[in-house]
C-alpha cells in the first residue's frame, strides 16, 4: 500500500522530528482514525529499533518521578526519548487528568524528548487499548528508547509486560503490605524492581521481602535473568543510574541467542491476532440484531441446533468459510 500524500508528508515530518506531526500519528492511532492502516505501512519500515520499557507500580511509588529521572540519564547519553504516560479515565465523565506531562516539566522544551500522555479509556490492565501502536510511532520516529509508564492499578497491572522489552516494578516503603499487594501477579512479570523512596522508613523490611516474594516465584534454569532489586530515590536522583545499568544490563542480556528477537517475535504475533479479533468483533457488530443471528438463536432455542454449532455457522457467515 502506497500511502497517502498527507500521511507520507505527515510521517516524513515526524522522522525529522517535529513535534505536532509526532503528536498528530498518535492522535490518529487513539482515534483509530481511516489513515491508520496508511500509517503503519509507512511506519513498519522504519520500526524495531528503540528498547521499550515499561514502569509499573501502584500509585505513589513515584512511577513519573523515576521516569523523569531516567529521562534525564538517557538524554546525558545523548539519546532520543520517548515517554508515554497512561493516566485513566473517569467512568463518569470519561475525561482524565493526563497529568505526567505537567510533572516531567524538566524535560517539556527539550525537542529530542517526546511526551505523550494517554487515556485508558476503560481498558483494563494499566495501558490504553492504543499503547502498542502509539509505542511504533514513538520507536518509528526515532526515540533509542521509549519508557511506558502504566496506570498504576495493582496486582492486575501485568499487561506492561506483553509490550516491553524490559520491564521495570516499582515499589515504595511505607505504603502498607506492598509485597503482598503485588504478589497476586505483578511479583511475576519484573526483569528489574525498584524500591523507591528509598530515603523512608521499612525501606529494608520491604527490600528484604521482595527478595523473598522473588526468590520463591523462581524457576529458572542457568543463564536465565535473575532480576535484581534497586533502590533509588528519585526526587533526588540516587540511585537512577543503578536502576538505569540494571535495565541496559537486562537489554544486553536480551541480545544474546536472539532472545530479543523471539520475544518480539511473539508480542508481534499477540497484536496481529488482536487486530485479526477486533475486525471479526467488528463484523459480529453488523450481524447483531441481523436475521442471521436471530435465526440461528431461535434454533438453537427450539432444540434443533447447539449454540457451538450455531457459532461455527455465524463465523462461517464473517469469514466466507463454507
């Protein structure tokens, strides 16, 4: 596919680093917007490059913090940034505070960093239902690393997971049982942990726990990634560029046997079934209600047909099987 004139000059602009045509891409993939397919054919050429990683943790662990933090290390290093911050959204008014950029304000004029805050809207698991596309645009244009900082929700908070190449677990003394929180999932999804606020009390009771939570969540054979805990307190920047060799050592770790390369592999595999479901959803939407299905439900309600046979039939009728 040939793109568009305007979605070429758009993409081309967003290569050489303007702002609005980087926030523009991104806008169209949160409106899943017609160009979308136009963009991400001219965007796949360009894609695979950057180390996504992910920051997640409960809220007040000081997920944007650290990653105002890192921000500032990887630019020392002369590197291009990305940061999406997912903030969520109201289930009354469905608006959200998309408040990371006002607190990443050290980095806001910098034009080799690109923020960019996001709305769940409604979708569970930390990250907006738009994450993995928005993560290709900030990776496409050019960052070296895109930093995704989730919601922060708990223990259901795991999808991060499926779409970083590292995966950072914040947490912080003094917030209550945090070990036993994040137990329930999160413990299990970490390449790095970090305990921030470092500077509080508890901080060697939870550090000491989370090494336990891990050790018991073990099962790794020889070579494996053992993650390793780090303590930083961000607002002070101790201990940043700890956490940040941990996450560059990770990364290093990755490149060997093409363990990157697999693990791509398989989160690719993952967004192109959920694409292939969303349009099967999609075409289900424009038989709901139709004679097709109403017929196939009185059949199965009179007893002549089961409702799997019923269903093979309906995706026989969206797919043009026989």
């Amino acid at each position: 596919m040939t793109p568009s004139p305007d979605v070429g000059a758009l993409v081309e602009q967003a290569r050489a680093g303007r702002p609005r045509a980087v926030a523009r891409l991104i806008s169209l993939v949160e409106d899943g917007a017609p160009q979308l397919r136009e963009v991400m054919t001219a965007l796949a050429p360009y894609a695979g490059r950057a180390h996504v990683v992910g920051l997640t943790g409960s809220p007040g662990v000081g997920k944007s913090t650290v990653t105002n933090a890192l921000v500032g290390l990887l630019r020392g290093a002369h590197l291009r940034v990305g940061v999406l911050a997912v903030d969520p959204t109201s289930p009354f008014s469905g608006g959200a505070l998309l408040g990371d950029r006002i607190r990443m304000q050290d980095h806001a004029t910098d034009p080799e960093v690109y923020i960019r805050s996001m709305a769940t809207r409604g979708h569970l698991g930390g990250l907006a239902a738009a994450s993995v596309q928005a993560v290709r645009v900030l990776d496409a244009v050019g960052c070296d690393v895109v930093l995704v900082e989730t919601v922060g929700v708990g223990q259901s908070e795991v999808q991060v997971a499926a779409e970083a190449d590292t995966t950072v677990v914040l947490l912080a003394p003094g917030m209550g049982d945090a070990v036993q929180t994040f137990k329930a999932g999160i413990l299990e999804i970490g390449d790095v942990y970090c305990v921030n606020k470092a500077d509080r009390d508890g901080v060697e009771q939870t550090t000491r726990e989370l090494r336990h939570m891990i050790s018991l969540a073990e099962r790794r054979a020889p070579g494996d990634w053992r993650p390793p805990v780090v303590r930083t307190v961000a607002v002070k920047d101790d201990g940043v560029d700890e956490l940040l060799e941990a996450i560059r050592k990770h990364r290093r770790w990755l490149d060997e046997d093409d363990r990157l390369a697999s693990l791509r592999r398989r989160r690719i595999e993952a967004e192109i079934e959920a694409i292939a479901l969303a349009e099967l959803r999609r075409g289900f939407a424009d038989v709901h209600g139709d004679k097709r299905l109403g017929a196939l439900a009185d059949r199965v309600a009179d007893g002549d047909l089961d409702p799997y046979t019923a269903a093979d039939q309906l995706v026989a009728d969206l797919t043009g099987r026989s």
